[in-house]
C-alpha cells in the first residue's frame, strides 16, 4: 500500500516542484529586470551629479571588481565613465552601464565620498560668489541713489531760474 501512495505522489510531487521551481524563475526574472532598470536609473541620476561637479572622482580600485584587479588607478569621470589606468600608464575608458549591478554600487560607494566634497566645496565656493555680488549690488544701489540725487540737484536750480524768468515775463 505505502509503495503504491509513494508511486502515485511521485508524478504529483515533481510537477509540485517544477511549479514551484517555475515560480522561483519568474521571481529571479523580475527581479533581474528590476536590479537592471535601477542600475541604468542610478547610473543616469549619477550623470546628473557628475556633470555638476565638472571633474574626475578618484575610485578605489577594489570597487571596480575582480575584472580590473590590474587597475593601478581609476577614475569616474564626467558622463559616467570609468578610467582605468594600468601599471604601464595605458588608460582605458568603460562606460559604468557595462559594469555588474554589485560592481556599480561598489564604484558609486567609492566615489559618495569624493562626490560630497566636491559638490560641498562648489557650494562653498558659490556661495562667496553670491555673497559678493549681493554687496557689490547693494553698493551699485547706493551709488545710483546718490548719482540720482546729485543729477536732481543739479536739475532744480535751472528750473529754478526757468520759474523766475517765467514769473518775471508774466509780470510784465
């Protein structure tokens, strides 16, 4: 009896699993797809900040993964590039879409560091910008007040004399 009920589930058993197996494959599938739009979504937001930054962000050569263990330098520059240079000085430029997903978090969490000093520093050095041109406006303002003034001076003797000379002609 019992080897008959083990007969009869066996069948049953392994469609069960191919079903669940089936499953697991569409989850990974989705999940690939999903790992696939973020990467290429955080690749473009990077873009954005790389191009705000207007230079090379020095990369640690570990984040760029095994591939590029003869990396002697590397570098993420402007347009989501990464230079990598060798012991015999030769560069060569990979776009950072052509990395692995894990080797693109690896390579943006090596350069979040390097990024914030740079965007900390172009606002530093901005805001001196603005806080100089918003005193040199404010001088600008008193200066033409004070031309104004002096042009309306000058202005109210002559018509001064226009009125005199107007009044005397009208007395007549």
């Amino acid at each position: 009896m019992q080897e008959e009920k083990e007969a009869q589930n066996g069948p049953d058993m392994i469609i069960s699993e191919l079903k669940a197996l089936q499953g697991e494959f569409a989850q990974l599938s989705e999940l690939e797809e999903m790992e696939h739009d973020y990467a290429e979504k955080l690749v473009q937001g990077l873009k954005e900040v790389l191009t705000s930054v207007e230079g090379v962000v020095p990369l640690e050569r570990a984040a760029l993964g095994p591939a590029y263990r003869y990396a002697k330098e590397a570098f993420l520059g402007g347009e989501a590039v990464v230079i990598v240079m060798n012991n015999s000085g030769i560069s060569t430029a990979i776009p950072l879409a052509k990395f692995r997903s894990a080797d693109i978090l690896s390579i943006v969490q090596s350069a979040i560091p390097h990024l914030k000093k740079a965007l900390s520093q172009k606002r530093e050095e901005t805001s001196e910008r603005v806080d100089l041109l918003d005193r040199i406006l404010k001088e600008m303002k008193r200066a033409g007040t004070t031309a104004k003034r002096q042009t309306q001076q000058r202005d109210a003797p002559a018509e001064a004399e226009e009125d005199l000379v107007s009044s005397s002609i009208a007395g007549q």
